[in-house]
C-alpha cells in the first residue's frame, strides 16, 4: 500500500525560510505546484542581497566620460579625437623633398654588411 500524500500547505500560506519546502519536491507534486512554492521560497529577502561581486549590476546607461585631460594624454586618440595636431601638420610646410638620384637609390639598396666568405668544402665531405 503506498504512503499517503502528505498535506501541502496552501502556498499563500508558506512564509520565506521560516517555512518547510521539502514536501514540494516530491514527484508526485504538480510542476505548477512546486513552481509556485519555488517562487515563494526565492522571493525571501534573504536571497535578494548582492554580494558585490556582480559584475553587471551598474547602471551602464549613464554616460561617464573620460574627462579630457586624460583623453589628450592617450597617445592614439590624439589624432583621433583632437584636430589640434592635423592643424599643426597642415600650418608648417614641408621641406621639398631632393629629386631620387640613381648614387643615392644604389646607396639604400646596397647591403651594410658583406657576408662572410666561406672556405671551400673538400670533395666527398658534402
């Protein structure tokens, strides 16, 4: 003969901690029934206590900018964010460039360093 179903309290009944869930959990009890003892269980104040370590708990849809004065010291945004630099590319003029000439092309091509000369590799030892 199986056991008899225990009497679930009414969940409206049930009071955070303080009440006994166990009943619930059986696999007998209706999925909308355990739900909703769930729910109720959950909804205690002790389990709604950030511990700190949340990472998305912010409110990211305030703007916090960057104040300038640490923007103008990043180095990649200068040209990015700042025109003060192309404006004082554009007001010095650059010196013309000298016309390419063939010694002065031979003189960028031409190695630095010669390579050292090996000593020939007797017959039979290659």
């Amino acid at each position: 003969m199986p056991a008899p179903k225990p009497e679930l309290p009414p969940v409206d009944s049930l009071q955070g901690l303080a009440s006994e869930y166990q009943d619930f959990l059986r696999p007998e009890v209706d999925e909308k029934l355990r739900q909703s003892a769930l729910k109720k269980l959950f909804h205690d104040p002790h389990f709604n206590v950030m511990d700190g370590l949340d990472t998305y708990i912010d409110d990211y849809s305030k703007p916090d900018p960057i104040p300038e004065a640490m923007l103008r010291t990043l180095e990649h945004a200068k040209g990015l964010l700042f025109d003060d630099d192309k404006k004082e590319a554009e007001a010095k003029p650059e010196k013309p460039a000298e016309p390419p000439t063939i010694a002065r092309a031979q003189e960028q091509h031409e190695p630095k360093v010669e390579a050292p000369v090996l000593p020939p590799v007797p017959e039979g030892k290659a």
